[in-house]
C-alpha cells in the first residue's frame, strides 16, 4: 500500500507542473561563515526547535516560537561575529538575528559586513529573504523579494510546498561595496527544477544602504522575457485546471496512465463523502503488455490486501477496463472474505462489466463504488475544492 501512495503521489505531482511539489527540510544546525580573506566570521546559531514535525505543527496552530522547547527563552536565531587577531579570534558581537529560526545562508565581507538570506523552512518569503547588517551588527535593511524582483518574475520562479527557489550562491565584491545575488532565470523546462539544470542572473545592491541597482544588459533582458512567457504559460495552465474542475468530468481516451490518475482524484473530490478532509489511495493498472505492468498489478493487489487504513477510498482504473475487472476478480478471488468491510472501493468500469466488478469486489466486504466510464461525472453543486479549483 505504501507503494501505491508513493506513485500517486509522484504522478500527481506531474499533472500540475506549475503547482508546489513537495520538499524536505533537515532540523537547522549551528554554521560558520569565514569572509574571503579569513579575517572574519560568522557563526548562526539556530532558535532551538523540538522537532521540524513540533515547529510545522505549531506553525499550523499560529502559534508564537513555533516548535520551540518548554522553557527556552529565545525568539530568534543569534549571531556571534568574530574577527581573526593573529592566530586567536576575538568577539565583535553577539546578539539577535533577524530570523525566527535560522537563516539558510550568510556571506561576510573582507571589510567586516554580512548578509543573511532566506528563512529556515521558507525561502523567498518573509520581511527578510535578504538582510544587510555592518560590522557592528546594526541591521542596514531588511528586504522582501518584492523589493528585489518584480512580481511576475517572482509568480514564474520554482516554487515548492514551502519556499521559492529563488537564488544560489550570493557573495560580496572583494572591496565590499556592493552585494551580489545570484537569482535563478525561470524555465518551464523538466530539467531546471532541479540545481544543477538552473540559469543564474546577478543583481547588484549597494552595500553601505542596501538600495538594489537597476539590473540591465543582454543577460537581465533576456531572464525578464523569459519569466514573462514562464508566467504567461503557468497563467494559462491554471485557467485550463480551473476549467477542468469547472466541467463535467470525462475519462481520458488515452493509454496514458497519467490522465487516469487525475481522473481518479478529480473522482474522488467530487463523490466520496472525506473528500473535505481525505485522500484518496489510488492504482491504474496499463495495458498488458506496458514495461509497468507487473509491477502496477503488484500494488492493486496491495491496495486489496494489505491497506494502510481500511476505512477510506481506493480508486482503481486502466484504460483496458475487461483487464482491470478480471485483474480485480484475480486477486480477490485469493483474498481472506470481507477483508475491507470499511473501505470504499472506487472501479472505473463498462455498463456491461458493472456486475461482474461488483461480484469481485463484495468478497472484499467493502462498498462497491463503480465509476461508468461512459457517463461524465458532474460538477457538484458545491466544489470541495475551492475557488481555485485545486485540491
């Protein structure tokens, strides 16, 4: 069943390419920045937190110091900054950064500045995605990223559940007058989503007041045209989605099993009576004959015998649907009787394969729930699923 989650997920994460996919964030530690010339550092200390699980939920709840221990007095991450006196470093300061838990990175001057850049758990959101401090650790400016892109640039940057994937490897200049950002150049090509396929684009801000210069030339031009036709084609994806959710509900005419995933969820958000607070597990048996096939025939028979939460919806469906129906009555067949007696079992089906669907799956003691592939499912009279139409 595991399995079958997993692919779901991995699958639905490929029918909406513009939405926020899903990431990962390692508990914050304790980090050190040295300034090109060794002269200097910068040691983050994060706030500390039980456990990104305790902080994600306290976040959830709006509670104040989110996910931090009983007891512990701090509000923010702190810096100590140092500075190298022959083979000993000396303290220069140590007192509050601007960020609730720790900043994800940190650049030091050879004259002594710093910078910090993004929010644990949130990069690109926030008063302080770039924060410009001196040497004696008085915050110069604090700054959105709205203060540094435009918003359509911002709308077609990479955006995941959490954060905007907005920057790389920002630095000082060797003379410390000016900061350099490394902003990433939007791209709707597979390959950019991850580091290594991204473009980068420099904009410059002045150190000493933190006020961003004017970005021009060839390369800055060519990252606005393209973020323009990155935000134009998103715009466009989220009104056919939008019209998607907004019509009756086809299935696909296609071997693709991608589309019957999509079938199957949208399904699920329109019938099933958790479809406020659930989710549903779901398998699409291909053709006989696709490389996936034994492998996808091994999750439908985890989805009937082995379910991680017997009381919810399982939605199964193939663009063959005489195959799925006697794959289905297969497996059941060789199953303990009423192993599902909660379940909802969801079968896309033929008015001719409708009996024979529901045979297979009354062994399994679950509610038969048959999916007429010949008929749309209409719109509910009130959509689950929002005003945007996502799920």
């Amino acid at each position: 069943m595991r399995a079958i989650v997993l692919v779901m997920l991995c699958l639905c994460g490929l029918l909406w390419q513009g939405a926020a996919v899903s990431d990962e964030w390692a508990p914050p530690t304790s980090e050190t920045y040295y300034s090109a010339n060794r002269l200097w550092r910068l040691t983050v200390i994060p706030r500390a937190i039980e456990s990104p699980l305790a902080y994600f939920r306290d976040k959830a709840q709006g509670k104040s110091n989110a996910g931090a221990p009983s007891r512990d007095p701090e509000q923010s991450a702190r810096g100590l900054f140092e500075r190298r006196s022959g083979k000993t470093w000396e303290l220069v300061w140590n007192r509050p950064l601007a960020n609730e838990v720790g900043p994800v990175s940190a650049s030091v001057s050879n004259q002594g500045m710093i910078a910090t850049f993004d929010n644990w758990h949130s990069m690109g959101y926030g008063k302080n995605v770039v924060v410009l401090y001196d040497r004696s650790g008085r915050k110069i400016r604090s700054m959105a990223l709205d203060d540094i892109l435009p918003k359509t640039y911002i709308e077609a940057l990479p955006h995941s559940v959490s954060s905007i994937w907005w920057g790389g490897d920002h630095h000082f200049s060797s003379d410390g007058k000016q900061l350099t950002l490394r902003v990433v150049v939007p791209s709707d090509q597979s390959g950019a989503s991850s580091e290594q396929g991204r473009n980068y684009v420099d904009i410059a801000i002045d150190s000493a007041t933190g006020r961003v210069l004017r970005p021009r030339g060839p390369a800055w031009n060519h990252a606005m045209q393209i973020a323009a036709s990155v935000d134009a084609k998103q715009r466009a994806a989220k009104s056919a989605d939008i019209a998607f959710h907004n019509s009756p509900l086809k299935a696909p005419a296609t071997d693709d099993v991608t589309p019957w995933y999509r079938y199957l969820i949208e399904a699920f958000f329109r019938m099933d009576p958790d479809r406020q607070d659930g989710w549903p597990a779901t398998t699409v048996l291909p053709r006989r004959g696709d490389p996936t096939y034994a492998r996808l025939f091994g999750y439908l028979k985890d989805a009937l015998d082995d379910p991680l939460d017997d009381s919810g919806a399982i939605m199964l469906a193939s663009p063959d649907q005489t195959n799925l129906v006697h794959a289905i009555d297969q497996v059941t067949s060789k199953l303990p009787q009423n192993r599902l007696p909660k379940a909802r079992i969801y079968v896309t089906v033929t008015p001719a394969l409708r009996e024979l669907a529901a045979k297979a799956i009354e062994r399994t003691g679950a509610t038969f729930i048959p999916l007429d592939v010949t008929k749309p499912i209409p719109v509910p009279l009130r959509p689950s699923h929002g005003d945007s139409g996502s799920h």
